[in-house]
C-alpha cells in the first residue's frame, strides 16, 4: 500500500484506473458486432442494480462510513461484489471518500466541480498517476483484516470473474451488454454523485460545502441522491430522513436487518434531521468564510486609505502621530485617550469641526456581526449556528482587513 505524496491530493469517489476504464466503454460497442439478446439485456438490468447497491450499501455506507455492522463473510461478499464494479478496492476507496468528507469542495478536494471544471470532476481528473495512492493511516479498521488486503492486491479479480460468468451465461452479447455496459453505466450512476450532487439540486442543511439533494440522482443511484443530507451527518445509514425520500438502499440494509445478516444501523440524530443541533466547528469556519467571501474587503480597505489620506486637518487639535499603516489597537487606544487629554476645554469646539470633517469621508462601511447574521440568514438554510458563523466571519474580516492595511505596497499590490 503507498502512501500520498505531500503533494497528491485526494478524491470524492473514486474511479477505475485510466486503462480499464477507458477499454470498458470501448467493449460496450462490442454489442453492435454480438447483437443483443433478452437475457443480456436483463443481466444488463440485474447487475446494475446489483452493483448500484454493492456501491452504495457496500462502498459507501458499510466501508467508507461504518453506518451498519455486519459478520465478516457478509462483508468479505460486499467487497467482493463492490470490487465487481472494478472502481477499484474497498480498501482504496474508502480511504478517498473519507479523504473528501474531510476536506469537501475546498482545494484538497481535487475532483470538486466547484473548484475545477464540471467534466474534470466527473471523469477527467481519473487519468492522473497520483490517484492510485491512498492514504492507509485513515483505514486501520479495514487494513487489519487480510482478505480485504487480498482483494485490494488483486482488486480486478472480482469483476473479470463477472465478466466470465456472463460470458457463460449468453456469450459475447452476455459479455458486452451484460457485462461492459452495466458496468459503464454503473460507473456514471457513482460519478455523478461527484459531480451533479456538487453542482444540481438543493440544500436542506447548511455543511459548509456545495452538496444537494437531488431526487432523480436519487433513483438511478438508489437513494445516494440525497447527498446533502448525507454531508450533515456522514454516518447514518440511510440518506433519505424524510419519508419521501427514496432511498431503496436503505429499504434493503432494513430488509437484511431482520434477516439478522446486519445489525446496529446508525439513524441520524433526530435534532440533525430538525437542524435544531449547534454546527460543528469545521462547518461554521468553513461556512463563515464563505459569509466573509462575500464582503469586498479590498474595497474596505481602499476606503479607508482614501478617507485617512484626505482627511482635513483640525485647528487647535494636536494628535500624537499616526500611521495607518502601523497602527495597532493598543496605539489606537493611547491615541484617542492623548486626544481628550489635550482637547481640554475646546473640546465642544473641535468635536463641530470633526463632525463637519468627517461629513466629507465616504467609507465603506465593515458590516456588523448583526448585519452579518442577517446576510447568513439570507445565504443559509436555518441552523442555531447562524450567530456563531456571523460571530466568526466578522472576525475574518477584521483579521483580513488589518493584514491588509499593515502590508507594505509591494505585499499588498501582490
């Protein structure tokens, strides 16, 4: 197992490596040679739901967030049947897909559609060298077990033992359409959880990152469609927390469960499901930078260089001297307390005349934590956090805007 370089970066979920991706889409065509039977036009049918629920009940809920538990025969036949998919090992993926809950639509998540283009999140980003390494210390709980490390080694074992059963069952048509097919279009049903459920849909819950619902993602990847929902509490072990919400996976894990083939299904909190819980941490720094994105500091910033830069001077009234530039709190602090000192009597007189000065600055104006909240409430769906992502996006601007002013023209021009 190789670990990433420093430079490498992670991925949502993951992808085949480039050549069998690539040839699979290549033997679809293989149908226009074999033609097309009614029995590899229903395994075509049947391993793609099949596998669909291998991806999501296998992949991703069992491997990637432990929503549900299991014996370990029942989870050596998920990784196998997951595996079948040929998107690479359990091991591997799970790993990305933890990677990308950690660092969602920032600039860690390479795949992101918010920070790339909507086609390299999708396929392009599948044919760098760097996405075969993974990260073994986030997958200590699936690294211990050994028939999980062999189907990691051999991780296309699975799905070329599929592709000769097929090919048993109805020969080449078996192979191409029941096969290679399928298997494509499994491939897209996954990938656009990537990338449409980045970019389509709505936000019921505020998790600091671009993630929707979307319904019709919904149905052809069994209930993965609700991708926002499943951002605000990674662990549960169904996505849909509505009862409109379709979620076939879900129905099925619940099917197994009285079955007594799994157990301990992980629910998500009834106050995450009401949005009634506080944020986490992450959440509210991550959502609050983008509240703070959203104020024009340079603008600010030249305001107020241009307001002190042209501020009339005051007869009578001697100020220690200051330089924006430099000026720290405590300074500010001694500044205005030199001022009243000297003001003295004439200080009736001198406040007039600021007040006449002051009339001619034009300021933008840094926005209050309250005028914050309401902009958060504008942008946010409804959390208790709105405050404390207000809170904390105020004090963003504040540390932007004074980084700025103190930077010499060379840094701040750069």
């Amino acid at each position: 197992m190789s670990e990433p370089s420093a430079a490498a970066d992670h991925d949502d979920i993951v992808y085949p490596s480039a050549i069998p991706f690539a040839l699979a889409h290549l033997a679809g065509l293989g149908a226009f040679w074999s033609g097309v039977t009614a029995t590899s036009l229903w395994l075509c049918f049947g391993l793609y739901w099949l596998r669909m629920f291998a991806v999501t009940a296998g992949y991703h809920r069992y491997f990637s967030h432990r929503s549900y538990k299991t014996s370990r025969i029942g989870q050596f036949v998920l990784a196998f049947l997951a595996q079948s998919t040929a998107q690479k090992s359990v091991i591997w993926w799970a790993s990305k897909h933890r990677h990308h809950h950690r660092f969602a639509d920032t600039e860690h998540d390479v795949h992101s559609p918010v920070q790339s283009s909507f086609f390299y999140s999708h396929v392009g980003w599948i044919f760098s060298r760097q996405h075969h390494e993974f990260d073994a210390s986030t997958v200590t709980d699936l690294t211990r077990f050994p028939e999980l490390r062999l189907l990691h080694r051999f991780e296309l074992a699975p799905a070329i033992l599929l592709a000769l059963a097929c090919f048993a069952i109805d020969g080449w048509s078996g192979l191409f359409v029941g096969f290679f097919i399928s298997t494509v279009l499994v491939y897209h049903g996954t990938f656009c959880i990537n990338s449409l459920a980045h970019v389509h849909g709505d936000k019921h819950y505020v998790t600091g990152d671009e993630s929707r619902n979307n319904w019709w993602l919904a149905i052809i990847t069994m209930g993965e469609g609700w991708h926002n929902n499943h951002h605000a509490y990674q662990y549960s072990v169904r996505q849909g927390f509505r009862w409109w919400q379709w979620d076939p996976t879900y129905y099925l894990i619940l099917g197994l469960s009285k079955l007594r083939l799994v157990w301990d299904l992980k629910a998500p909190p009834q106050a995450v499901v009401d949005r009634s819980q506080a944020l986490p941490p992450r959440v509210i720094e991550r959502s609050a930078e983008r509240l703070a994105a959203s104020v024009p500091v340079d603008r600010i910033v030249q305001g107020l260089r241009e307001a002190y830069a042209g501020t009339p001077a005051l007869p009578g009234l001697h100020l220690p001297e200051l330089h924006l530039p430099t000026l720290t709190l405590p300074e500010l602090r001694e500044a205005l307390a030199t001022m009243q000192a000297r003001a003295g009597e004439r200080l009736s007189a001198i406040q007039a005349q600021a007040h006449e000065a002051m009339a001619h600055w034009h300021v933008p104006a840094l926005p209050s934590r309250e005028e914050l909240t309401e902009k958060a409430a504008a942008m946010f769906v409804k959390t208790p956090s709105l405050d404390a992502i207000a809170a904390r996006a105020h004090d963003m601007l504040v540390e932007a805007i004074h980084a700025r002013l103190v930077a010499t023209p060379a840094a701040a021009n750069a």
